[in-house]
C-alpha cells in the first residue's frame, strides 16, 4: 500500500544522524532500503537557479542520507541515480550528471571506503564514457571488502530492461541445454538479474509528491512497502528520514498471506 505523505522541508544544516538517534527506539528498521531521487530540477527552477544547482544540491542529501542509514543500522541503501531514461535528456543536463558522476568517483569514493561503505553498481555501465567505466570497476574492487553498509547505485538502470535481459540469459541457457526451463523459479530468476545477492527492497521511498516507480526494480518490489513524500530531493532530510522509518515501523507486512 502507498502512502501519500505531506511532509516540510528540513532545514539545509540538519544533521540526519543527530535527528535519527531520537529514533532508534523504532522496533522495525527495513534491512534494505531503496529511494528514487527525485525533485532536484523543480528544487533549481522554484530557486531560480540552473538544474545544475539542484543536482549538486541532490548530492549533500545523498550524504545525510548515508551518515543517517549507517547510523540506523540499515545494510542495503540502493539510490535510483540515473534511470535509462535520462539518457534522453538534453545533452547539456546529461553532461553535467555525467559530470557529477566523475567527481564522485574521484573525490567521494575515498571516503565512502574509510566509513565501511561498500559500492555496486546495478545498469548499462556501456552507455558511460570509458573513464567512468574504469573508474566504477575501480570503486567496485576498492570497497568490496567492506560490510557496514551496502550502497548500490542505480546507473543507466531500467527494470523492464534487466527483465528482458534475465530472459534472454535464461533462453540462451535453455538453448545451450545448461538450463532446464521446467528448473526456472523464482529463484532461479532472480538470480540472472542485475541485483544476484542482493535482497529485495524493504521500503521504496519516492521524493518529490510523484506517484509511481519510474522503471525502478520491477521485480523486486513485489512486496516493498512503497512512501511517497510530498519533498523535493535537496530537501531530505533528517525529520523525514526519522518519519519514514516510523511510518515503516507501523506498516503491517503479510506478503500476500492473511493472519490466522
């Protein structure tokens, strides 16, 4: 079930680990939690300002948002970056997220591994330049050895788009005589996807009052608890990560079973 929730922006200096701590006597805290970041173009235009402004701006709610998940003990942080769609933006926007991305790399990746931060990267690296490919392999290899917390950053990422490519491994399996498809559960499925060993997401937050998943993990969402929250992305902040897990802590979760 979806919930449409009114919340305030947080001031810019709020602290996300300072405000959590008042939280942790939250009983359900969702082992993987997964956020389609969205709102940093209307956040730049309501200001007067460059989409640019909103992007960089996106970036410091990325960074509460990490101190604040590894201070609430959740292992899995899955961010939706990039979607495949962005690529059909103008050229000068997708310059200048491609851009964000390189100083990511080259001056956050540093720190990521000191705190025990391990990065994946789920989506079509093929459509980066080849530095950044270089340079996503090297983060990967970097923090791999790292178990505090599990960052997986959706890149060039459509869900319908991993489907059909999990189909296809699992036909050409088939073909080659490899797979049996009276075999293929799904279990077996899940295992061809982009997120192998990662488990399902818990909770889906969407920013920015819009409605939907966008092409974000189709099928692992099957049983998410889906909140949407009526805050542009640069806005985040610690009340409404605090509220989130609250408003997941009060979510009654069946799976698709009813209680005896």
């Amino acid at each position: 079930m979806a919930l449409r929730t009114p919340l305030k922006a947080a001031p810019a200096a709020t602290d996300i680990a300072a405000a959590t701590a008042a939280g942790r006597d939250v009983a359900l805290v969702p082992s993987h939690l997964a956020i389609i970041m969205d709102g940093n173009g209307r956040w730049a235009s309501h200001r007067g300002l460059p989409r640019l402004a909103g992007h960089r701006a996106g970036v410091e709610a990325v960074r509460r948002t990490l101190r604040a998940s590894m201070e609430s003990g959740i292992a899995w942080l899955t961010l939706y970056a990039f979607s495949s769609e962005n690529w059909r933006r103008p050229a000068a926007e997708v310059t200048d997220l491609t851009g964000l991305l390189r100083h990511f790399l080259r001056n956050e990746v540093a720190e990521l591994d000191s705190h025990g931060v391990r990065l994946r990267v789920i989506g079509d690296r093929s459509r980066f330049d080849r530095d950044i490919q270089v340079e996503l392999a090297a983060a990967e290899r970097r923090t791999a050895g790292n178990d505090r917390l599990n960052l997986v950053v959706a890149l060039s990422y459509g869900g319908r788009a991993e489907i059909v490519a999990a189909a296809r491994a699992a036909a050409e399996a088939a073909r080659a005589g490899t797979l049996d498809p009276a075999a293929l559960d799904e279990d077996a499925f899940s295992a061809l996807l982009s997120t192998a060993g990662i488990p399902d997401p818990d909770l889906i937050i969407r920013t920015s009052g819009e409605q939907r998943l966008s092409n974000f993990l189709l099928w692992q969402s099957a049983y998410a608890e889906l909140l949407f929250l009526d805050v542009l992305w640069p806005d985040f902040g610690a009340t409404h990560f605090a509220e989130a897990l609250a408003e997941y802590n009060r979510r009654e979760r069946r799976f698709g079973a009813r209680p005896a």
